[in-house]
C-alpha cells in the first residue's frame, strides 16, 4: 500500500499500543478524542471512530475499529468518520477490521464492548445541536431486544408503543417499570434487568425502586396498577402490528462487485473463490444482511476509501442503508467473510503482518512522532497452569466390553493404547467436595468399549446429580489437569481388554502387548515430577529424537539414553520414570553419539531420527457460543466480551479454547438435553465454526452450573454468589437489582451436631496445592514431615540410588477425629459404591434432597436452617425391630436406610439425613465415629461419606 504522510492524521499517533477502548468523535471534520469517563456516551446527531484493542495470548496485538453514526448525524461527519477510519487503520499497519455502525442496528460485537446497552442521547457537538438538560425528569419508554446482548431504542410513551413479544422499561422519575411480553423468553427479560440496573445507575444514581410487571397479569398487585395508571388505565392490547425491516433482512445470494474507477461493477461467477481477488484490487461483497469491502494489500490509501464510499453509495441505491458493512485487509479477512466462498487456502502470500506497520512506523518518526511500542516482540512462551487441586483421591477403572474393573493403586497411572479406562477424582473445593469424572481412550482402543465406557462414565455423573464435571479424553491429547492428576503418567502398548484381542484376531495382527522381559522403548516427556509421562514407542532407532530421553529394556538389559537438546530437568524425570517401569534393576546411561553396540542392536542398528520436539496446541484466546441442539443439528452464537453474566441458567454454552473445549449446561436445561452434552460437544469439534483445524480428539469437558471447577472459573471473573443463587435467569437478576446489584445468597448455619453445639467459627483444616508453583516438587498429599518419616521406611534396594524418591499417591485421608482409626476400608466403601452405579433402582417414591453448591432456599415457606438442623420425628413404617434412639428419632436398619434397599424407607425420615436414624452403635459402626464427631465434619466431608455408604 503506498502510505503518504499527508493522509494520516497525527491524532491517531499512540493508538492501539494497549489493549483497551479508545473512541473520538468528528468535529470539524477532524477526530476529537473523548474523555475514558465519557464511554458509552453517544449523541444521535454526532459521528465517532472506536478502536477496540485485544491483547491475543501469542502477544500480538488484534485489532476492531467502528465508525459509529447517530440517525440526525450530518453527511459530512459521516464520510468523514469513514474515511479517518480508513487513515487509522493504515497507522495500525493496515491489518485491522473496520466495521460500519448506524444507530439502532449495531453489530452485537460492537454493543459489547458498553454492556449492557447504549442509550444515546439527543444532542451532538458539529451538528450545533444542544445537549439537553431538562429541567424536569421526563418520563421515557425503551423497548429492549436481544438474548445476549440488548438493542436499546426509546420510543414514544404510549399504550400503542407496547406488545406481547418484547421487553419494555418504563423509566419515570421515582420508579422504573419492566413490562415484559407474554411471548417474550425468560433470556430476554434476564438481560432487560442488566438495562434497567444501568438506568437506576445512570440516571437515579442507584436510589429508585424497581418493579417487574407481567403481560397479562391484569391488576394483581400494586406495580401492576400504578404501571397501567401511567397509561391511562389498563386495556388490552392489540396484537403486534410493526413489522420487521425486510428490506435489509432478506436474503439474497452473494454478489461480488469489483470497484473500478469509483463504481461497483458486477463480477460474473457460479461460485466464488479465492482466486477472482485480485490483491491490487478493492471489491464488494454484498451478501444481502451484511456487506463487505475486500481490499488487496496492494491498493492505495486512495483507493480504499474509494471502495468505501462506492459500497456506501451501492447500498443507499439498493434502499439498505442498515446493512452492516465490514472492510477487511488482504490477509486478514474474517471467518464468516471465508465461508462465503465455496474454497478459501489456508495460507496466502501475503506480505508479512508486520511489514505495513513497519513502513508506517518509518514515516511517523520522520515526523517526529513518537513510535515506541508500534511494534511489539512476542512474550516468551509460558507453561500451562492445571489450577486445580492435587491432594485428592483418585479411582481408576479398566472397561472390558460392558464391565469395567478397579484398578489398585500401584496401577493407577498404567494406561494401554488398546483400552478405554474410566477415572473419578475427588478433591477439596471451596465449601465441598468437587468431583471430576472421565474417561480416557487409547489410540487402538476399539468403538465398543468407548461406546461402554462414555456410557458407565455418564450414569456415574448422572447418579451424583450432575455435581460432577464430566471429562472425555483422547491418547496424545491430554489436557494439563489430568496429566497434574495423575502426575506419572505411563502409556503401554497393546491392550488388555476383550474387545482389542478380538481386534487382532479379526485383523490378523501380531499382539504386540507391553511385556517386562521383552524389548521396549519409552520417550519421557513432562514439565516436572508433577507432570511427567513415559509413552511406549516402536523399538526402532528411528523412534528417537535428540529433544528426549528414553528408556529402553530388554531382558535383564536397562538403558536410559539422553538426546543432545535435553535438559537436566528432562534427565531427572527419566530417572523418576525409570524408578516405575524397572525400579529393582540399575540402568546404563548413554549419551547421543556416545552409544555401545548392544544399544544399537536392540533397536535393530542405526538409522535417522527427529530433533524436533513434538510440539501441542495450547490454548488459544477462549470465545464463548451460546448453543442450541435440535435433530442433531448444532447451531451456535458468539458471544463477544463474555462474563459470567452471559452464562444463562436456561441454556447450553460452549467454551472454545482450541486445545480443549468446555460445554457448559444450566441447571434449568432439560435433562434430555443434559445426556446430550458430551455429543453437542463433538458435533462442535465437526462443525469448526470459526475454521480452527480443531482436533477431533481435542479434550472435551462437560461443566454442570454450580459445580465450575477452577479449571473453568479462570476465563471469568467469577462471582460465587452469583453461581449459588436459585431461581431461572429472570428471578435471580430481578433479585440482584431490587439488592442494589449484590447477589443475596442466604447460606444455611453449620448444622447443629447431637449433644453439642455448633461452632461456626471453626473452618475444617486442609492441605491444597494447586500444583501452580514451578518449585513444587513434592509427591501428591505427602507433607515435608510425612516425607522424613517415610524415608526411614523406604528400602534402599528396590530403586536407583542415584536419583529422588518414587512418588507415592496419598493414602484416603483420615477423619480428624479420635475415633478415625474405626473408618470402614476404602476399597470395600469403594466396591459397594461402584457397584451400585450398574444396578437399577428399585421402584419407589423418589423425594430428591435439595443439595446443589453452595445454594439455599429463598422460599420463606422452607423451615429455617435452625428449624431444620434436626430430621423430623414423624414416626410412620416402623417395623418390628425398629425402635427409638436416644434423641428421640426412630431408628431403623443400615439395609433399610441405603438408597439401593429392595425395603427403602420412604416415609416418616428426612431423606437428606437417612444416616441420622441409624442407631449409635450401628451408626458408630459404619462411620468410624459418633454422631456428634460426625455433623463436626465439614459439610462437603459428611456428604462424601454418607455418598460411599449409599446413605445419600
């Protein structure tokens, strides 16, 4: 592009050098920058240029520029706003994309960055207009619009204004009104609450009553009649009569015009494609609701502005002055602008992003402007985080067709590339017990026990009331928290499951199954020893690489070898590995290019290998789809400069961030719609909306509302008071507004124990590691004590002399209380527990306890905590045998207590405290304590016990 510093305006010297907002308005046809304290402030009769700057994870800097126009603005400030935009994107290194906003029909990423609305106001600046400063409060009628983001317009104050499918505020001086259309979606109304917080905020300085009126509910309360009142007294209304724009929304096929001498001129083609650009050209793109203006990297400033009055002028003959217009760069078009081509390369030659930034920037220090920062280096590469918790206990099993099996703990961490395996791992959250679910697959694994295992894995979750996030995980692809989980991870070739063997047989295959006296090499990976992994290999020379360490066995006969582009960190973790895979035999070291005969005849002599270190995709800037599933059909909505707020109780959401992809489901989503999760999540890696090559093995998690693991809650500025509220979108924002914008969650008193009182001052005491810290090293739940203790027992013998000790998991953690030494086994708790997920309930009346995170009632007709800390005394279906406890309960047996009894209990009992009527010594002898040490307990550790003994 030839650049001439005549045509760039100095104003726009430092722009875009951080991440953040920048806006000017045009005055004098000049741009004007605004005060930050003036955001979100738009006059009707004024035009303004915003820069949204984002600072990508790579370290580039991406950026959007909008020319905004108020509906009384000028023509002059309008093709002057066009145009400086045109100059500010050429500052920018012509890179950036350049979207035209026309007031009442913004794009829903523009709106975004001012949530939750804008409201101009009449008035501008050039247009001479006055801004108006009323001198009594007027009274104003909004109608609002929008799932996701809000299209705020004022209209006229009148009953006429009103109908049956939107949202309206009513702002008068004293009080705001939300009328809310019968036909209008609870997501609608919930996002209106966030207009009318802004209003009270904006313009009441927060001190206003709020009240919510329902279309249809006639005069059923005060609101509902001082609302019709304002009107003149309530009538019903008449059906919608406007109709929608459809000039502008209808649908047309796409038609390329290129721009030649200041006029469009139509490009005949069947199909487009990438090639009908020509990079010293400008063209338009007019696809009906939107249009766009490509321009090569070879065109002149000139010529791009040309191309942009010339789309202007071919949508203002066409009567479609609220399409959206969007100008794109050569190079860095936008994925909905590839879709609409039937072929679109994934690489151009294009000149490099840097180089128009560059030249700009040599032609603005000629100027004595100040460039420092234009060009920015890239930050060096940081390493993934797991943020979650390492000192909880993990339970694997190995799927067999529809059978799956326990693994002990020393076999935990032993993977097969032909098994499926299904994992739970329980840890300490913020006020509970959080649980993470999964499932693992093997490269070879075949499609029935995938099928099993995805199955067992659901019920599992499903059968713990979707408090449990739910994982599905491919070989080769696992994500940072399940390799901190498991910490050493080993991936064996072969397989041991029915279904593989029978794969080989049908295949004809050799069964090529790790064994200990055979030949096998391992290349060892890993951060450190909380994150390190020893992956089987073909035992060829040309499975090596210098970026590695290996370990190679044949026999009695045990190598490590170390490439040339190791570090001591790599060295260290081979010798960790070593200690798991042949941890009673001593190994030869060998070093690239120093390496004995025999090595090399175990691999079957020498060949080439790789010095390239096998590299994965990390995460990319998250972005956040709403999602709606229907016949198997996945359509999705970005949602731009998301929050937690955007997370609606009613609705699916997906999370995509490249290297894995999160689906997170409302608790008032369906159920049916619930089981679909994991598969609206693989239709997501299918579809590739946004034309990321997404795996189709990328990690995908399933996250329940009100159990977010921290793994999740990171992309958000998460507000746990927020997650813990009842009620659908509308109850619970209309809660936060008339609180003054503060969620109000009343969280139940600790309950009160038998015999003793409840000291809620008393926090329970825990070890965590997030395993965040690069210097922590040690093993999984063994504190710097437990290790000098340990190293008094370890035999000497049985590991490699030379290196740190193997690392051991964590034992199931004692209960604090004197009587912990009676706890019933683990493994058998564990059995009894599993057991229970393949075996189909009895028929019974079902009372589902209201236990969710960290959630209480806001139902002033639900007893109190205090009328509550005990189970009723109602004393019904008492059998022979069972009789009263010393608190006055009846008492009935274990057999009849637990939720698989073939004779539950159903009647007369708390079914939230069924362990409470056991009887003392029957209650003593299955939790290892008295009542009283028991309700001691925290609430996530009670509910993990009576869980494990089918009491909950």
């Amino acid at each position: 592009m030839g650049v001439s510093v005549t045509n760039l305006d100095a104003t726009f010297q430092g722009a875009g050098q951080k991440a953040g907002i920048e806006i000017w308005h045009i005055e004098n046809f000049h741009p004007v920058p605004i005060p930050e304290s003036s955001y979100g402030k738009f006059y009707t009769a004024d035009s303004y240029i915003i820069l949204k700057t984002t600072a990508l994870k790579s370290g580039a800097l991406r950026h959007d520029i909008h020319y905004w126009l108020g509906k009384d603005t000028s023509q002059d400030e309008a093709g002057t706003a066009a145009v400086k935009t045109i100059e500010l994107d050429a500052v920018l290194g012509g890179r950036a994309v350049q979207y035209h906003e026309v007031q009442s029909n913004e794009t829903e990423k523009f709106l975004s960055y001012f949530k939750p609305c804008i409201i101009p106001q009449e008035g501008g600046v050039a247009s001479g207009f006055k801004h108006a400063e009323a001198k009594e409060y007027k009274i104003r009628l909004f109608v609002c619009k929008g799932k996701h983001v809000v299209h705020v317009k004022e209209v006229l104050f009148a009953r006429s204004s009103l109908n049956h499918d939107d949202i309206f505020i009513l702002d008068t001086k004293s009080k705001i009104f939300q009328f809310s259309g019968v036909n209008s979606s609870i997501q609608e109304r919930a996002k209106a609450l966030e207009v009318v917080q802004y209003i009270r905020d904006t313009y009441h300085d927060g001190k206003c009553e709020v009240a919510a009126i329902e279309d249809g509910k006639l005069m059923a309360d005060a609101d509902t009649g001082e609302f019709w009142g304002l009107f003149g007294g309530f009538a019903p209304l008449p059906r919608k009569t406007t109709k929608r724009d459809t000039k502008s929304a209808v649908a047309i096929f796409s038609r390329l015009y290129r721009v030649e001498k200041g006029q469009p001129e139509p490009v005949d083609a069947d199909s487009l494609t990438k090639d009908m650009l020509d990079t010293n050209r400008c063209y338009i793109l007019d696809c009906g609701i939107e249009a766009f203006v490509w321009m090569g990297r070879n065109t002149s400033l000139d010529e791009r502005k040309t191309a942009s009055v010339a789309a202007d002028e071919l949508l203002h003959g066409l009567d479609r002055t609220k399409c959206h217009v969007v100008r794109l760069i050569e190079g860095f078009e936008t994925v909905m602008f590839h879709k609409k081509f039937a072929s679109w390369p994934q690489s151009t030659d294009v000149a490099a992003p840097e180089d128009g930034k560059g030249r700009v920037a040599a032609l603005l220090k000629r100027q004595g402007i100040n460039v420092k920062g234009l060009m920015k280096d890239s930050p060096p590469k940081e390493e993934p985080q797991p943020c979650i918790d390492c000192t909880g206990d993990l339970q694997v099993w190995r799927v067999n067709g529809q059978q799956k099996t326990l693994l002990p703990e020393s076999d935990q961490s032993k993977f097969y590339t032909g098994d499926c395996f299904i994992f739970q791992y329980s840890y300490p959250g913020e006020d509970k017990e959080e649980y993470l679910i999964g499932t693992w697959f093997g490269k070879l694994s075949v499609e029935e026990d995938q099928i099993s295992a995805t199955s067992q894995a659901s019920k599992m979750v499903e059968s713990m009331k979707f408090l449990a996030t739910q994982a599905c995980i491919y070989e080769g692809f696992e994500p940072i928290q399940f390799l901190a989980i498991f910490q050493s991870l080993i991936v064996f070739k072969g397989g041991l499951s029915e279904g593989y063997k029978k794969f080989l047989a049908g295949k004809k295959l050799p069964d090529d199954t790790y064994s200990e006296d055979g030949i096998a090499l391992f290349r060892v990976q890993g951060t450190g020893p909380d994150n390190m992994q020893a992956i089987q290999v073909v035992p060829v020379a040309s499975s090596l690489n210098s970026s590695y360490c290996y370990i190679l066995h044949s026999g009695s006969s045990v190598f490590t070898w170390y490439g040339n582009l190791t570090t001591s960190d790599d060295q260290d973790l081979a010798e960790r590995q070593l200690d798991l895979i042949k941890p009673e035999m001593q190994s030869r070291l060998h070093k690239e290019g120093a390496e004995s005969e025999q090595f090399w005849d175990i691999l079957g002599g020498k060949s080439e290998y790789s010095s390239q270190k096998i590299e994965r995709d990390n995460e990319s800037d998250p972005h956040l789809f709403s999602c709606t599933f229907s016949n198997g059909d996945l359509k999705v909505v970005e949602i731009y400069n998301f929050n937690q707020d955007d997370l609606l109780t009613e609705d699916i959401f997906i999370l995509d961030c490249l290297s894995d992809i999160y689906v997170w489901v409302g608790q008032l989503v369906e159920n049916k719609n619930k089981k679909q999760a994991l598969v609206i999540g693989e239709k997501f890696l299918q579809n590739d909306f946004l034309l990321e090559k997404l795996s189709q093995q990328a990690p995908i998690y399933i996250v329940f509302e009100g159990s977010e693991p921290t793994f999740f809650t990171r992309f958000f500025t998460w507000d746990s008071m927020k997650a813990a509220m009842h009620g659908d979108s509308f109850q619970r924002k209309l809660a936060i507004v008339k609180n003054g914008g503060t969620p109000t969650v009343v969280k139940p008193k600790r309950r009160t124990p038998y015999g003793g009182r409840s000291n809620t001052s008393e926090k329970p005491q825990r070890s965590r590691s997030l395993s965040s810290s690069p210097d922590r090293v040690r093993p999984r739940g063994r504190s710097p004590a437990f290790n000098a203790l340990a190293a008094n027992f370890e035999n000497p013998n049985t590991r490699n002399l030379s290196t740190p000790p193997p690392m051991v998991r964590k034992v199931y953690p004692k209960s604090v209380t004197p009587d912990s030494t009676k706890l019933v086994s683990r493994s058998a708790a564990i059995e009894a527990l599993t057991a229970s997920f393949d075996k189909p309930l009895p028929a019974r009346k079902v009372i589902i306890p209201s236990f969710t995170k960290g959630r209480a009632s806001t139902d002033a007709s639900k007893p109190s905590p205090e009328e509550n800390s005990k189970p009723e005394t109602i004393k019904e279906d008492v059998k022979e045998g069972d009789v009263e406890d010393d608190d006055g309960l009846p008492t009935y047996p274990y057999d009849r207590l637990k939720t698989t009894s073939t004779d539950l209990i159903t009647v007369g009992i708390d079914v939230t405290k069924r362990e409470a009527y056991l009887s003392s010594q029957e209650f003593t002898e299955k939790f290892g304590m008295n009542k009283d040490a028991f309700y001691k307990l925290p609430k996530w550790k009670q509910n993990k016990l009576k869980m494990t003994l089918q009491l909950f």
